[in-house]
C-alpha cells in the first residue's frame, strides 16, 4: 500500500514517476537535495497519488522547527542574526541538509519571507560585511558524524 523511499533524490523521483503511472502505491520520501526540477517532478506525481515528504521525521526536529519560527518572528532582524550549523558523516552529498533547510524556512517564514530571499551566499573567504536579516548556513562534512 505504501512505499518508504529514505534513498537518493535521483531514486525517488523515478519512484514517484513510476508510482504516479500506475496509480499507486502511495509513497513517504524522507531523501533531501532535490533540486527545483526534482522537486516539479514530485509535485506532478502528487497529482495521482499520496506522496509524505519531510527532510526529517523526527518528533524533536519538527517541534524545533514550530519553535524557530517563533523566536524568529519575535526576534527583530536588524538586531538578531541567524545562523544554521550542521555537521554530517562525510560521505552525505547535500548541503546543508534538509533538516537545516527546514529550520531555514521555518526561520524566514517567521520572518514573513521566504527562505530564497533571506538566505546568504555561500561563504568562501572573500565577500562583503553580512547584511542584517539575512539567514547563513554553515555546513561540515566528517568523518562519521551521525547529524548535528
């Protein structure tokens, strides 16, 4: 009745492709770093079937992100930076992750934008003073690290 898919964006989108042709079954992905075209090919299959998808699971995570949206609609932008620090094993390939860019977006929604106006350019050691109210990422990739 149900596929769990936790693989590759490559995979799941081929699943839900071929999940949304035959009309079933329903599927929950949890796979992160899916690109913009990726993401279309999702949203065209969850036309036909029942697709869950999160970049976490984790009761924890999904009450953090309630709580980040809170603090960051009332912490003012001019005076409160945000920053997401995260750290995998070093074989994960996207980064940040999709728990980070979930508190990302929870993060610019509670600043009323979305997270693609908000967020910062990768840093690579050249650049300008960071703008007030803009949302940074900082990623490590590991060794065997499980997720911070």
């Amino acid at each position: 009745d149900v596929v769990i898919d936790f693989s590759t964006p490559e995979a799941s989108v081929d699943l839900a492709r071929r999940a949304a042709e035959q009309g079933a079954p329903a599927l929950v992905i949890g796979s992160t770093g899916f690109s913009p075209e990726q993401e279309a090919e999702l949203d065209r299959a969850a036309e036909r079937i029942a697709i869950v998808k999160s970049g976490n699971f984790s009761l924890g995570v999904n009450i953090l992100i309630g709580l980040v949206e809170h603090a960051a609609m009332r912490l003012d932008a001019a005076d409160w930076d945000i920053e997401i620090a995260e750290a995998h094993h070093r074989r994960k390939v996207d980064a940040p992750s999709g728990t980070a860019l979930m508190l990302g977006e929870a993060a610019a929604a509670g600043r009323g934008a979305d997270l693609e106006d908000l967020r910062t350019a990768p840093y690579d050691g050249v650049g300008a003073e960071r703008e007030a109210g803009k949302i940074g990422f900082s990623t490590t990739r590991a060794g065997g690290i499980v997720g911070e």
